[in-house]
C-alpha cells in the first residue's frame, strides 16, 4: 500500500481517481489548489506519489513543481489542456509519466503502478548503497542469490574451508572477499592470487618468497602472500590451473600451517584462511589426474556454488538500476531511466560474461545511451538476440512428427508469446491485435502454459 496525493479542482475527475486508487488498495489524500497541496507536503509526511494536475485555480501544478524543489515528491502531471511548453517544463523537472485527460482507468492505474515499482526499485537500490558501504556489496534477492548469502553468512565466522565455483564473471572473488568481511579476520589482509595469471615458478614465487641469491634475480628477500596476508584470507582464485607438482608444495602448508621461502631452511607458522575458486570440474580434473584428490577435500569442506546470472534473471532489474545509477554518479552525468523494452531485453539476454559483462554494459550505457536507454542504445548481440527470440517462428520443416492438436498448440503458443514479447507483455494491444478479447487472452496465456521470464513486467494498457 502506498501514500498518494491527488491535486485536482475537477470535483468529478478528482472523485473518480480517488476511488481508483482506493481500490487498489492505496491510502489517498486529496486536494483542490497547488496551495493547498504544498501546505501538506510541507508537513509531512511526504506522500510516496503525487498525482497533479496543472492546470489549477491560482498556482499552477509547475508552479508547485517548482516552489517544492528537490523536496517534490515523485509525480505523475494529469492533464488535458496543457500547453506543449508546459508538458515538457514537467518533463524537464523530473516528473515520472505524464496522463493525458481524458484517461481510460487503465491509462491511469497502468502510470501509477509503473511508476510506484519504479519507486520501489529505486528505494531498493539506496537500501542496497546502504548496505554496501556497511561492507555487504553482494547484490540480489533472487531465490538463488539468498542461498548463496545465507550459506556466506554462516560459514564466515568458522574456520569452515570455503571452495567457491561459478561461471567466470558471476561473483567468486566478491563472495570470497565478503566472506572476509564477515569474518573475525576483517581488520586483517585480504590477499588474493589468480592461479591462472602467472606462469607455474612466479607463482611460487609470489605465494611462498623467497631467500637473497634463492636464484639470479633473487637480489633481496621475499616474502610471500602467505606472510603477507598472515591473519587474514588468501583467496586463491583459478585454483583448477594451478600447477599439478605445485598443488603438493600447497597442500603441505595447509596442513602444517608453514610456509618455507624459496631457497630457505628455515619454516615460519602462518595462520591464513584460505579460500580458494574455480570454474574448472575439479572433480573431473581428480579423475584425469590434473588436479589432486587430497588437496581438494583440504580446500572443498564446504563448497559455495554461485549462480550464473541467467538463473537468476529475477536480479537482473535491480542490478541495473543500481549500477546505471552509480555509474552516471560516477562520470558526473545526469540519471538516467531505461525504457522498458530496454529492461525486457536486459532481462531475455543469457549474459555468457555474467554480471562482469552486465556491469560492463551499464558503464557504457550510461554514457552513450540516451535518456531512457532505449533498446536500440544496445549493443547487437543483445538487440539481435532479443528480436530474434521475439520473431522465433517454427521451422515447419524441422518439425517430428506429432498430433494436429499438439502442433496447433505449439504454433499457437509460440504466436502468442512473440506477441507477448513485441508489445512488452501489453495485454490489451495483444488482444487488440489479434481480435480477440482480454479474458479469452488470459485463458489462452494459462492455457497453453506461456509463463512471462522473470522481471518482466505485464501491462494492461
Ligand atoms: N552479486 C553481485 N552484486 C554486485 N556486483 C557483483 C555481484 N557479483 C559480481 N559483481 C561484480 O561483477 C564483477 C565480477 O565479479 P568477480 O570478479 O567477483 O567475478 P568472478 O566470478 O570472480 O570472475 P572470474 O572467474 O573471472 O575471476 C565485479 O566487478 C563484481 O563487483
């Protein structure tokens, strides 16, 4: 339920909008004059939404707009006789949708939903700001990413041996390091190492130092990030790369909690949590003999799989509200929305580089897209494979053979959907399209068990 203000002098209209918004089960505050509106907005609270009209008695609503600042709350301009350069002074002030008079019911409450889950979606964002300056940057609320939390947060404070897996790009070293965070070693070195990056002598080198003269370059002693993060995490991540003969040299100091430089004699005790990340098939690597068995159940006590980002499309929205936002902050640039096709085919997208390559994309569109992003801001792999997944049609030819009914259903199911997508789930242009009425859409959509992909929102305008 949310708080909404309606700023109307037509008695009828204002009526009218007041009763649909108590229907949808909204808390509704209602005034005459742009006066009158700002009188309670000044005392508070501030509604989550104002609906304003703008053309009132003595102020106007740009007027109001305008005296209320940065303290207006989000506003929809309802309107039937404003001028073009009234709508777009609104449009420039930041105001959320404009309805024009006169307004189907659908219009009306279609805007107001939109623009309430955009609230929501943004209120979510700074909550999440909020957290990630309290050190829990990991984002998500998917089902999936939960999980991966809930298990981040009960084996943080063990001594629980923590292998992280996942697809490359999908949140390993952030896990690890959040891992850290939540962990007794927090005021202590985070230290991390790519296996894969180095080869196999320079990483023992880094990992365990090394003695002056160990070999010719060795001018002056090392120490290795076993010392360096002594008393707090090594994140070993690619472990699956790592050097078969130099698993061995690893294993022993995890067992005896001794690390000797190279060309030493002498042994010094480190006390390092060691979290370790692949995206290899260790155990497959165990039974090809590349990787060793031992080692594995050493590192693997508790192993955390982190999902790839296309089973978890339900996060997709939220992260990149977030991070458009954060990156037009960071370059200084003005906030920008994103359409909702935009969305929708952020969403359909099956992102192979994760939330590396959606972060990737977001910096980019912040500072080429235009305001809102529009699906053609998109980069073509993603814009060709959203607009062939909305033209998908059957290849007849590459048909088995099956029933006439099963065949109808199929083509009819794969019709409807490509309508579904094209229209951005709009209920009533499909039904519109097809010549066919809304409730005999909805009983087909249950029907033939087309099931909108997560994140995508149904419009009934
Ligand atoms: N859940 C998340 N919320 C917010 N940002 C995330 C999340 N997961 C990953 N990121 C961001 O995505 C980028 C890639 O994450 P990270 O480097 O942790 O992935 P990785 O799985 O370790 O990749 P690789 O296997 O290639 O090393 C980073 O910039 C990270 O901050």
């Amino acid at each position: 339920m949310s708080r909404v203000l309606v700023v109307e002098d037509n008695k009828k209209i204002f009526a009218h909008m007041v009763a649909l918004l108590r229907d949808e089960g909204h808390e509704v505050d209602g005034v005459h004059s742009a006066e009158a509106a700002q009188m309670v907005l000044r005392a508070g609270p501030l509604p989550h939404l104002v609906l304003l009209d703008i053309r009132l008695e003595k102020q106007s609503g740009i007027d109001l707009i305008r005296a209320m600042g940065k303290d207006m709350p989000p506003t929809i301009v309802i309107s039937g006789e404003a001028t073009i350069s009234e709508a777009l002074a609104a449009l420039r002030m930041g105001i959320h949708d404009f309805v024009e008079k006169p307004f189907s019911d659908e219009r009306f409450l279609c805007s107001v939903r939109n623009c309430l889950e955009k609230i929501a979606l943004q209120e979510k964002v700074r909550e999440l700001e909020a957290r990630r300056e309290r050190g829990q940057s990991l984002l998500g609320e998917s089902a999936a990413m939960r999980r991966v939390l809930t298990q981040i947060t009960k084996v943080a404070p063990t001594k629980g041996r923590v292998l992280i897996t996942g697809e490359s790009g999908t949140g390993k070293e952030l896990v690890a390091s959040t891992i850290h965070h939540l962990s007794k070693r927090r005021g202590k070195p985070f230290v991390k190492i790519n296996c894969a990056a180095f080869p196999v002598h320079l990483i023992e080198d880094e990992l365990f130092g090394h003695v002056r003269g160990a070999f010719t370059d060795a001018r002056q002693p090392k120490r290795g990030l076993f010392e360096e993060a002594h008393g707090g995490t090594l994140f070993l991540d690619e472990i699956g790369d790592m050097d078969y003969a130099l698993q061995a040299r690893l294993l022993r100091v995890l067992e005896d909690g001794k690390v000797r430089r190279i060309g030493d004699t002498q042994e010094r005790e480190v006390d390092v949590r060691v979290v370790a990340a692949t995206n290899c098939d260790l155990q497959g690597m165990i039974a090809e003999q590349k990787f060793r068995e031992d080692l594995y159940y050493r590192l693997a006590s508790i192993p955390i799989e982190v999902p790839p980002l296309r089973e978890r499309r339900e996060d997709i929205p939220l992260l990149v509200t977030y991070y458009i936002e954060n990156f037009c902050r960071e370059h200084q640039l003005r906030a920008k929305s994103l359409a909702p096709e935009t969305l929708n085919a952020l969403v359909n997208y099956h992102w192979p580089g994760n939330i590396r390559e959606l972060k990737n994309l977001c910096e980019r569109l912040s500072i080429f897209g235009g305001d809102p992003i529009a699906p053609d801001d998109l980069p073509s792999p993603i814009f060709s494979e959203v607009a062939e997944e909305s033209s998908g049609l059957l290849r007849i030819s590459e048909l088995k053979a099956m029933s006439l009914k099963a065949f109808k259903n199929r083509c009819e199911k794969e019709f409807l959907e490509t309508m579904l997508i094209r229209t951005n789930w709009n209920y009533v242009e499909v039904a519109k399209a097809l010549e066919i009425n809304r409730s005999y859409l909805h009983q087909k959509i249950t029907g033939l068990g087309i099931q909108r992909k997560k994140g995508l929102k149904a419009t009934e305008s």
